[in-house]
C-alpha cells in the first residue's frame, strides 16, 4: 500500500464522514502547491 | 520480504508520528526529498552506484529500532505529561501511547485510496500514475505526482491545511493534527522507485 491517512477513532467519527471532509482539502491544497511550484519555476527561467 | 515491508512501514510510521510531536517533520521530509533528488540527477550512474544507493537508503531505514523507538517516545510523553508541556503534543502522544485506538486508518487499500479519490477528490484522481509507470519507474508523471505529496507535507502547505482542518468543526483538533500524516507509504515507495 503506498498512501494512508488516519484520523481521530475515538470521538465516533465514520471514516465516510472524515473522508468527505478532508479529500477536497487535501485536493485543493494538492493542486495550490502544484501551482505555486510552477510560477516559481517559471519565475526562475 | 513480504514481513519486511510491514517492518518498513511500522517503522517509517513511528519515525513521523515521533517527528511529527517533536517538530521535526519538515527537516525529514527534506532529506527524503534531497535522497530523490539524488535519483533523478543519476540516470547515468552504473548500476553498481545505482544499488550501492539502493543498500544506503535502506540502511536508512532499517537502522531504526522500532522498540527504541517506542521507548524513547514514551519517555518524551511522560515529561510532558510532568511537565504540562504542549497542547499539540498532549494530542499526539495520548493517542500514540494511551489509546492506539484513536489512530484509525482510512485506506486499507491502495484501490480504497484511489476509490475516495474517486468519490470526493475527482480531479486529483487526474493525477494518477499509470500503473506501469509505477513499476517500472520510467515515467516523469509518476516521479511528479509523487513529488507532488512531498511538496503538500513540507511547509508551508502542511500549515495551511492544518489550519483549514481545524475550520471543519466535525473533524476536531486531534484529527486535524493525525490528518497532516499523510503518508505514502515511503518505505515501499522508494524501494519501487529506487530499484
């Protein structure tokens, strides 16, 4: 298995309810770092 | 060689979590970063460098003792428990030693992984390596896209997510913190891409 991601069991939390919560965070934030490394790329050339 | 890849994981896992309470992720991620960059500067390397390379990594990572590591942390969580030291660290450490419980994993699968990709991060799924080029280690998108979760850990990202997470009032703050390990599976991850 290459990913995992934990979260916090002991408050009774689904994992469908962590999931939907966090992937499009993770996403967006994914997709930002993504964009900010190529401006800097871009910057250096 | 299945077991040492469980070993690898175990041990990779504590390496983070006990990093990750001391505050020392970044600079970890920095040398796991520095080690493929070394990779993608020696295509021209002879294969006795490329393996001589391969037995330094993983010397990396099997000359951690995980019961070592277990102690130690368990040592740092009883002077900070002593000493009333740190709210993030209380979070980490209760559940890492207290209540293992608390630590529950969201994929058991990297099918399941790429299934919530799927459901609630569509466009992150346009991301995804080819399975060849996993394997084979041949391709610039799969490098990328695992550059890409290197780049989302290192600061300053980890810290806006965090700061996001805590916005989400059904997450609470211990998952805010747990949600930041996101690991890929690094141990196994580079011997892929190192062999």
């Amino acid at each position: 298995m290459l990913f995992n991601l934990w979260f916090d069991g002991g408050k009774g939390m689904k994992k469908k309810d962590f999931l939907e919560a966090a992937m499009p965070l993770i996403e967006t934030f994914l997709f930002k770092a993504i964009a900010d490394q190529r401006g800097l790329q871009e910057l250096a050339l | 060689m299945h077991h040492k890849v469980h070993f690898y994981d175990e041990v990779v896992e504590n390496i983070i979590v006990h990093l990750l309470a001391e505050g020392e992720l970044n600079s970890f991620l920095k040398d796991l970063i520095y080690l493929l960059a070394l990779k993608s500067n020696s295509a021209a390397a002879n294969m006795k460098k490329k393996r001589k390379h391969l037995e330094a990594l993983q010397s990396l990572l099997v000359t951690f003792d995980d019961p070592w590591l277990e102690s130690r942390i368990r040592s740092i969580y009883r002077h900070n428990v002593e000493a009333g030291d740190g709210i993030e660290k209380e979070f980490l450490f209760e559940a890492y030693v207290e209540s293992r419980k608390r630590f529950v994993s969201a994929f058991k699968s990297d099918y399941e992984f790429w299934e919530a990709v799927g459901d609630y991060a569509p466009r992150l799924g346009t991301l995804k390596p080819r399975e060849t080029a996993v394997e084979n280690n041949k391709s610039l998108d799969s490098r990328a896209f695992f550059s890409m979760f290197f780049t989302l850990l290192s600061s300053p990202y980890s810290h806006y997510l965090n700061k996001n997470l805590d916005a989400v009032s059904s997450l609470g703050p211990l998952s805010a913190k747990l949600v930041t390990v996101y690991v890929m599976k690094m141990s196994r991850g580079f011997i892929r891409l190192m062999s």
